[in-house]
C-alpha cells in the first residue's frame, strides 16, 4: 500500500528530478537512431538498455528475426503481481528536409521552456519520462504495486515489419493487465489526450504502364498517356469529397459508439488548429468542433502521398509518358483488415476496367481500441484527473496508426497516455520539439497511473 | 540551266561523297547543345558555322537578344534570283533518361546501318545533308538554281522564345520564295513524307497548394490533399475519351479539307506501327489506317508531360502533401491560337471552381500550313519522284509543332521536305538514331528540290 504521503513525495521527487529528465532524456536522443536508414540500430538498442539499467530494471535486447532488436526491460517485483507493458520505440524517423531545421536534430537544445531533437516526442521523451516514474515510486515507496515491462521496439517508423514473427516466438512479452503504446499528445493549451487505440493502415505503390518507352507529345492523339491512365485509376478510387469508391470498404465498421461520442462531445481538441499549424486552407468536417473531430476520428482516408510520371525537372519536355506511379495510403477503422482491403482495392481495379494497375503493398498496421472501461484506461483516467485536475480529452484511437494491435490481440488492453508531445510537436516534420511544462506532468502521470493499479 | 549530265553527276557526286556526310555530321554531333541547359550554345554556333563554311557558304551568327546566336549561312548566286531558306536549329532535346541509351548520346556510333546519336535527326542530319546537296550542285553545275539561307536556330527545343522579336528586328532573313521547316520523317517501309506545316503547341505548368507545409497522412481526413486536388483540375479538362472539356476549345478549326483527306487516303502512314515502335498498348482512333491516321493528324491533345507531388523516393512516407505540379501541353491546330488557348484554361479553371490552380505559361507554337500548290511544295515532290521513283506520303501538318509560322507569317510558304528521319528515329528519346539509306535520299532530294526551282 503506498501511503498519501509517499504519492506526495514520489510527485515531489520527480519534480526536483527533473534536471536529469532533461540530462538522461540529452543524451538518449543523441544516438541518431533513424529507422529508414538500418543503422545505428545496435547502439540504439544499447543506448535503450543503459537508461533502463540506470532505474534498476533488469534489461535484455531480445533479437528480431530480420530486424533490430527489441529491448526489453524488466521490473518483476513479485511474481503474484499483473504486469503492466510500457511499449515506445527508440528508432526515429528521417530528418530531411535537414535545412529546415533550427538546430541539429541530433544535438538536443533548449529554446523558450522546449526542448528540440528528433525523437524527443517520437518517442525516447516517454521512455525516459516513464523509466523515472518507476525510479521514483521505487525510490519512495520501495517497491511498484505492479510489474512493469519496458518494451522497446526498434524499427516502428518504419511499420514494425518483423514484429508479427516476434509476437508468435515471444507472446508472453505482448500479454498483461494492460499496455501504454507511446503516448497521446497535448493540445496547444496543455490539456493532456488519452487514446483508446489507433486506426490502422494500408500502404501500397500502383503503377501503370501504358508503352514500353516515352514519347514525343505530339504522338498523345494516338497513343494511351499513362499519367492520364493513373488518374482515371485514382479517380475511380475516391470522390471529389473524399468518399472511397471501394465496395465493401466500410464492410465491418461498427456505427459510432454513443459513450465514445460523448467524450469527443466534451473533448476541446479542435482540427481548426492545423490552419494555424500547418498554413490548411481549409478544414474538413463542418463549421463546428464536433463535426471536425468526429470527421478526424471516424473518417477513413485514401490520401495520395506521392505522385509521379514523366517530365519532372526543370523547364518543360513535350513527353507522353510511359509509366506513371502513385503511392497511397489508406487510413482504417477497428473493424476493417488491412489485408482485406488490400484484396478489395485490387478487385475494385480488376472490375471497373484497371488490371493494367498494379499494386504492390507496402506495409500494413491493423486498427485496434480497446474498452475504457479496462482497469488501465481507468487508471490513465485517476492519475491524469490527479496530476491535471481535469480530464483528459478521450478519443476512441487515435488518427495515426500503431502497434497496439499486437497487444489487444493478446487480449491486452493498449490505449496511448498523456505523453511528453503536444500538438505542436511536429513528430514526423523538421523541428521536433517537446515543452517541457507537459514532460513534467507526463512523468507524473506515469507514475500515477501505476500507483492507481495497485491491487489490480 | 542545269543539264540532264549534270543532274545524272550531281546524284552520284552525293553517293560518293556518304562518307563525308557521315564524318562532318559525327563531328558535328560531338558538340553536346542541349537546349534545355542553357549551355554551349557558342560551341554549337560555330561548329554549324564550320558545317556551312566547308560548303563556300557566307556565315554570320546574327545575336538574338537574351537567347543563343542564330547562325545565317548564305550562297546568293545572283541577286535577282528568288531565295530558299533551309531552316533547321543546332539545339538538342535533353537525353535523360542516359541509362537507356545503348551507346553514349554524344559519341555518334554506327549499327546494322543506322547512326545513333542526340540531334542525329532533329535536326543535325538535316542541315548536314542540305548543305552537302548545296555543295555538290555547285561542285558540278558551278551554280545554284537559287540562292539558299541556311538558317539555323539555337533554341528550337526550348520553343524559340526569342524567334519572334528576332524576327521583328530581322523581317528579310524570313523572306523568300519558300522554307523548307526541318524535314519530315521516312516511314519504316522507307516512303518520304512531305508535311505542309505543322500542329501548335501550348505548354504550361499548373501548381496547386492546399497548405503552407506537408502534414502527416492521419491529418487527410481533415486538411485537404494537393496532388487530389490537382487531379480534380486535370479532370476537369479532358475527358477519359481524351476530348478536350475547355469551352471554345475548338473554335476557330475548319473542317478537314476534301483535298488533303484524299492525300491521307493515299497516305501509307499508319499509327499502328508505334505499337512496335514504343511498345504501346493500344493505339487509339479505330480499326482502319485512314481511322488511326486521320485521328493522329486532326486530333488536338491535351497531355501530362509530367506530374509530381510528395513523396517519390524509395520506400514509403506517409504525408498529406501541402503542393502539387503538372506540366501540360496542348496540341493545336491551324484555327486555334496559343495565347487563345491559354486564356480559355485559365477561365475554364476560374469557372469551374479551381481559381487556386496557379497557372504558368512555358513555350508556344502557333500552328501553321502551306497550300500544296505552292512551287516550293511542287518541287519537293517533283524531287521526290525522280529520287524514290514515288509520291511522298502528304500530310497537311505534322504532328509536331514547329517554327514554320514564323516564315508562313511573312508569306512564304514552308513545309517540311523529306530528311534523314524515320518513323522509329525517337528523336526526342533515349537512342536517337538514322538510317543510312534514309539519308543518302534525303541529301538527293534535298539537291532535287533545288534544281526543280529553276526559273522560279
């Protein structure tokens, strides 16, 4: 039982500690783990173990198939006791494009109370946040009320591509009363989000050739342009709107669930922010916040992230294209499969007249949300209403996708906490940046959440 | 007047003298004047200047303001002779993509009786074969028939941007009793073409922004996408069919003329043959030569030279992209005006609800065409028929554009004769290339051409 005064002190102590957040948290995101590039990943892994070590845990780098390893760090205080799984990642993902950087993104600085690196949001902030909440309850109150599992993946930017195989050698380490994947980010205004799971993805490359060899424009009248092929392709794909034109898409999506809309009802997130964020034209959804947040959470996606066919440089080639190429992605529902989306969007091209089209998949990640009513959303919910005096905003998953899945397939819950980001953190864009206002109340968080699992 | 033994000699003169015609063309083709570069155009001046000085031609490279020097070689017999101006330009298309090419594009190689080089037929080949078939009529007659220009551009590829102040200051140099624009392609079978003038073109590029800074993908239910955006545009302007959607697109084009249908009819050219030629998939216009080549020469197009947006690398990023780019022509016939055209796009976007498409005008060509019964057209299949024993396949315009406006502007009628091209010469492709016997023809008819204008 940990007493009124420990929970007081152990908030206490993460405060005066957290000069060595910011140290600990310096030196981790030195190590230039970026995952596209395949390197660094073993001094990534060891970088991993040593912040772990430092709090006590007892850490091992288990080996992936085909991949870096994970690292894993233990805390067993007692073998009776549930364990709770803290999953992050200590890959980063690419810098470019480098001038648009500040400062060196692997030379942490800090500027006006945020602290600016790759990775510092994505996500080496909440492992260290989190390695601290275990010291100081330790430290406080001598023992954790729970085991906890430090799980650090080493290849999630770029989609996890080897943790399936590693699940099935390994299940015991995806199994627990529960699982934080990374974290949920703050508003602009600091109020912490609690995420209930992640809407899944399905990537892939189309391509289309419509002749073996480019030609010269003036021969367009006569010969099939395949830039003009791939659009007719994509277009049959989506409405002008943004409705996706697959038949059976939706197939499997439950309707909104009543109590999920009336935290988004509540929530004061508001996608009119990314105007602001991100220079939008203009936002989707509705004139209202709810209308845009419930377009943000329940809307499904088919997004074009790269185009290309023909001349590209610079002036102008009078060219009738050869090949054009589009790399897409779509963004997915509890309810729906990657993989058979992947089947339908190449049935849908077979059927309205694109075989010609070929699809390749690039990488999937399945949706998956687990109930609020589990004890570890509950105890997301007790500490943050603890630490913030208010509750977080409650979304059904979160807009990206994540690794959660393979955890709820274990029949593990894994929502996403408050984490050290905020809205503003630019997690995937140059100028990655925490404030340190929300670490500070992160690492609180953390540890409250584990406290209020005592006796789980 | 030139008699029948001189006639006889002239033509053998030129089949003796094929080496020299390979070895000055190679020479010649060495100079690598990529128009698109904006290089080596001083180089390429003088090695056309050298090309037309070994034939006692009176050279002078006339400045063109902001663009390369244009290069003037004369051989006026007699100043009450009526003038023919031999136009062709010593710029070359860029040779991306240089992989494919068998052999380097500037380092000319002979194989199985075809020189392959950038520029071997558009339009080096040519202005060597002329000038060698000027050579050879004054080697043996001791004159010419007429006097001759030579008039040789350096920016024909980039759309001759300067031509038309260059003419406006230099209105004699575009005078005469005829033009001949470059030359017309052999078909495979070997059958000389003749062409009377020759489709415009408009080029433009068109930019869609729908946000100052890319966005990670899970933002697309919410912030708009530019490359959909731009393809919503794209669609907007051609349907699948590839019918022109621009209201008044084609005001102003006369019905095909009875005349020139009949030349077509006669006409051996098919578009089929591209099928082979670039490996198309399919060629449209229907199920009849006269189907596919009356589609080919009175289609108008509107073409995806090139289009971009996001991420085109190796791998996958999931990104929302803030900024999308086509590069577009148009092929235009004689009735349609460029700058016409230019302004029904943008008011067609106006209109249709894309005044957010930036548009950016690149080059244009007006179209252009010459009546048959001009004499320089006569003498061009007089020639043809003493040289192939044969009609040419007429064509009322190429499919190409041209600069033959600028000469038809100033009266003077100017078509495109027989040259050393074929159809399968991809001249603005990787492996550029001529056949030798195409050549030796060409050089024959170009000197039979002359010698018909007579009396002129």
């Amino acid at each position: 039982m940990i007493e009124p005064d420990e929970r007081t002190k152990i908030y206490s102590t993460l405060d005066t500690r957290f000069e060595d957040f910011v140290t600990i948290l310096s030196d981790y995101l030195r190590v230039p783990t970026i995952s596209a590039h395949g390197a660094k990943f073993q001094e990534g892994a060891e970088a991993t173990k040593k912040v772990l070590e430092a709090i006590g845990a007892d850490v091992r780098l288990v080996p992936e198939e085909g991949g870096p390893p994970v690292v894993i760090g233990e805390v067993e205080e007692d073998p009776t006791l549930p364990w709770v799984i803290l999953y992050n990642h200590y890959d980063v993902q690419p810098v470019d494009p480098l001038d648009e950087w500040r400062s060196d993104p692997f030379d942490p600085v800090i500027r006006d109370g945020k602290l600016y690196a790759r990775g510092a949001a994505d996500t080496k902030g909440n492992t260290v946040a989190q390695a601290l909440a275990v010291q100081a309850i330790r430290d406080v109150a001598g023992r954790l009320p729970v085991n906890v599992r430090f799980f650090v993946d080493g290849e999630e930017e770029s989609g996890s591509p080897h943790l399936l195989p590693f699940a099935e050698d390994h299940p015991d380490l995806f199994r627990g009363l529960g699982a934080t994947i990374e974290a949920a980010a703050h508003t602009r205004e600091g109020k912490p989000s609690l995420s209930l799971g992640s809407k899944g993805i399905l990537s892939v490359e189309l391509e289309v050739r419509t002749s073996a060899v480019d030609q010269h424009s003036s021969l367009a009248t006569v010969i099939p342009n395949a830039a003009w092929r791939l659009i007719a392709a994509l277009r049959s794909l989506r409405s002008e709107r943004g409705r996706i034109l697959i038949d059976g898409f939706l197939d499997g999506v439950p309707p909104p669930d009543p109590g999920m809309l009336r935290y988004l009802r509540r929530n004061t997130a508001d996608p009119i922010a990314y105007k602001e964020d991100y220079g939008a034209r203009e936002i989707y959804g509705g004139k209202t916040r709810y209308a845009r947040i419930k377009q943000a959470t329940y809307g499904t996606t088919c997004t074009i992230d790269g185009i290309w066919s023909g001349y590209t440089g610079a002036g102008h080639k009078t060219v009738n294209p050869a090949v054009a190429h589009a790399k897409l992605d779509f963004r997915l529902l509890p309810g729906q499969r990657p993989d058979a989306i992947f089947d339908l969007l190449v049935a849908h091209l077979r059927t309205k007249g694109f075989s010609d089209v070929k699809v390749e998949k690039h990488s999937v990640f399945e949706p998956a949300a687990s109930a609020i009513s589990e004890r570890l959303p509950q105890a997301i919910l007790a500490a943050t209403r603890e630490v913030y005096g208010t509750e977080p905003n409650v979304f059904p998953w979160s807009y990206g996708s994540s690794t959660t899945w393979y955890f709820t397939r274990m029949g593990t819950p894994a929502p996403h906490p408050p984490g050290v980001g905020y809205q503003g953190s630019r997690a995937h864009a140059p100028n990655e940046q925490i404030r340190l206002d929300d670490a500070r109340r992160a690492m609180k968080v953390a540890a409250g959440m584990l406290m209020a699992l005592e006796h789980s």
